[in-house]
C-alpha cells in the first residue's frame, strides 16, 4: 500500500516536472499573393535579448499551429515564412547552392524575401494576449 502511494506520488511529481511544455499555443493562417499558402514552414524568432529558441511548423492548407509543447514563450519574435517550392532537377539538398552564370546562387523560394530571411514580419506573443496570427505574404 505504501509502495503505491509512492509510486502515484513519483508519478505526480514527473508529470508535474515535464509538464506540457512552456510554450504558447499560437496558431493562424498565412496568405501568398491573397490566397492561401498550400504548404511550408513558419518560422518564429525570437528578438535580441528574448532567451528562448526559435520554433517552426508547419503551414498546410494556409493554416499553422503550435501547441503548447512546441509552442514560442513569451517574447518577440520575427516571424519568417518559406513556401515548399519543388526542389530543381538535380539539387538533392535544397539548403545547397547552384551555380549560375559563375555565381553561387541558393534555389528561389517563391515567397518574397521581405517574409523570410530579410522577414520585415513581427509578432509579441503574450501569455494573455492575443494568440492569433495572420501573414499576408506575396511572391517575388
């Protein structure tokens, strides 16, 4: 009996330890030029001096989710967005680069870079404020 009392109780206490996650469900829907995005990936950021690491997931069907386990913490963050382009002939790796006209260029991602890497998108995600995103993106 007192063995199973302490086991409920180790129980109790690890579940309590690893908890859901620290961070915070996020979720909305991401447009490229008025429609929605069909697939990527959403980037959050986090701001110099935010202590917490950048998430990502997923965008299907012009809509992304984070839940608490993988959500971002509180914080601000800059927000980038990468459409799932077709990867071109021959390039097995697309973070590779290819060479054009003696230049070393990286595959196009069809989403402006305004919205990615050079990404003019922010967002403050608060433990009691808002916790959905729109992103209107256009292509290049």
């Amino acid at each position: 009996m007192l063995r199973a009392r302490f086991l409920s109780l180790l129980l109790l206490v690890l579940t309590t330890l690893i908890g859901c996650g620290d961070g915070i469900p996020v979720s909305g829907k991401v447009t490229l030029d008025g429609e929605p995005l069909a697939a990527g990936v959403i980037k959050f950021v986090p701001a110099a001096g935010v202590d917490a690491p950048t998430t990502s997931t997923s965008i299907t069907d012009g809509g992304y989710a984070f839940g608490s386990s993988d959500g971002p913490s509180a914080g601000i963050y800059a927000v980038e967005i990468y459409r799932d382009d077709p990867v071109p002939e021959g390039l097995d790796d697309p973070a590779t680069f290819l060479e054009q006209e003696g230049k070393l260029v990286q595959p196009p991602n069809s989403v402006a870079p305004q919205f990615n890497r050079r990404t003019i998108l922010k967002v403050e995600v608060t433990a009691s404020g808002e916790t959905e995103f729109d992103f209107q993106t256009a292509s290049r």
